[in-house]
C-alpha cells in the first residue's frame, strides 16, 4: 500500500510559512506580521529573530539558513528558509545532510522530495530574497531510531556563509524538535527553589496529536550538559527537567522523566568550521 502524504492545507496570510508550520510556530495563520514589527514571519524567522516579540527583530543583513520541522501524517516536513541579502540565487549553493546516530552524511534534496515546490519571495531590504523548500523525511524512520537530524550548509564561491540544523528526538512515541533555548532569560525551578538556566526544549512538530494529559501553553523545558562530541555532533545529558508556561504548545506527561537520558544533535557552527 503506498504510503500516505498528506501536503499542507494553505497559507491563509500569504507569507510563506504554511498554516500548519505556523501552529508550530506558536504565530498567527491570518497575519503576514504577527508581533507588527515590520518584519514579516517568514523573514524573521528566515533571519533567526522572534516573529512573537516586536522588540526582536533582524538587525543585520547576513546570509542565513533557518530550518522548522513539522509532521503531517508519515511525513515530517523541514521547512528550510533560505535569506539572500543580495537577491543573487545563482551564486549560492545549499547542500542537506543528515545525522543518524554518531553518523552524518550528505542527502540530495531530491532524495527529500515530495513536499511543496521550492518558493521564492521578497525580503524587506531592497533586492534581498528569501527562498522557502520543502524537503520530506519519513516519520516511523526518525521515530524507529529514537531521534535524527537534517542540515543544510550555504555556500558561496567554496565560502561558507551559514549552516543550520534540524534536531528531532522521539518522547512517548511522538517526535518533538530538540531546539536550543539558551539566553532567553527563561528560567525553570529546582530543588531547593534556585533557578536553573534553560539548554533545550522538546517542541511538538504535530499540535494536532494532542490528549488531556499534556499540559497546554506549556513546553518540556531541559537543562542539559555535553557529555560527547564527534565532530558536529554533540551528545547531551539530560540533568534537569519540566514543565515550564509560556509557550503556545503543549508539554507531555513524561517530561520530568527525561533526566538521566541522552539525545544527540549537531552544532551548525562545527558543520562550516566555527
């Protein structure tokens, strides 16, 4: 029997990100510019600041890679958005990979197909583009190892400009993007009632695949600590975890008993020699 595929719905305001990839986000489906910072969605995520808080927003013009996942059916779809200051595509060249255990190796986006076709639209600075692809894995293959990652590297001329990396781990049968959360001044309680400064957060690619005993508005929060390295990729210890609010998703029931266990992703600076 073929496998299912079920295509994203719509992109109701016309932004770029699909509706469900908004979900995820936490951003609003019917407005281009969620927090009416002048930026839209697309472009602030394309350009790694917060499409949910007005006074981030991008500060400079840098090429940059950024990369969301999220889950329809069988299929986790990476949403990999590409910001060109200059405009010039053909000069630029992205190439995928991805990480299954200690293992990376290079993957053609062909390999990924199936998804959306590749877009391009308008930046806010003059004559700036940001291209939007599709690329597909398949879900029981991420789950069926306990988590993976895909990477995308830009490049120009044999220079590195940017990498970016997409880190999946499965908790209670589900798959969540392991994201890094460091410095933002969010802080989890601990024995004896100190703070402990976030790492890492487990975020739900499919909101959909919710149930009563997931906490809403909340988010599986972690402090976590290196304990290997293998080239880029970076295996973690899970010290510390919980519940925290904030958040427009969902927490899972399980969290707290995420301290002990280990999830691997890659460090994008390492991917490109930094």
């Amino acid at each position: 029997m073929a496998a299912e595929v079920l295509q994203p719905s719509a992109d109701t305001d016309g932004d770029g990100l699909v509706d469900e990839l908004e979900s995820v986000l936490g951003t609003w489906p019917c407005q281009a510019d969620t927090d009416g910072d002048s930026f839209s969605d697309l472009e602030e995520v394309a350009r790694e600041s917060n499409p949910l808080d007005s006074s981030n927003f991008p500060l400079t013009l840098d090429p940059s890679v950024a990369m969301v996942g999220f889950q329809l059916g069988r299929r986790v779809h990476i949403a990999t958005l590409v910001f060109v200051p200059d405009g010039n595509l053909h000069t630029k060249c992205l190439r995928f990979g991805a990480r299954v255990g200690e293992q990376m190796f290079p993957v053609s986006l062909a390999a990924m197909r199936g998804g959306a076709p590749i877009r391009v639209r308008n930046g806010s600075a003059l004559g700036s583009k940001i291209v939007v692809l599709d690329p597909l894995i398949r879900a029981e293959a991420v789950l069926a190892r306990r988590g993976a990652s895909v990477f995308a590297t830009l490049a120009q001329q044999g220079t590195y400009l940017d990498a970016e990396t997409c880190d999946f781990a499965a908790l209670q049968g589900s798959l969540y993007q392991f994201v890094r959360i460091s410095g933002a001044g969010m802080t989890m309680p601990a024995p004896g009632g100190t703070g402990i400064g976030l790492g890492h957060a487990y975020r739900p690619i499919d909101p959909s695949n919710q149930s009563p005993s997931n906490a809403m508005g909340e988010i599986c929060a972690q402090t976590t600590t290196v304990v290997r390295v293998v080239g880029a990729v970076v295996t973690h210890e899970v010290i510390a975890a919980d519940c925290v609010p904030g958040w427009d998703t969902f927490c899972p029931p399980g969290c707290v008993n995420t301290v002990g266990s280990t999830v691997r992703s890659i460090d994008p600076a390492a991917l490109i020699g930094g």
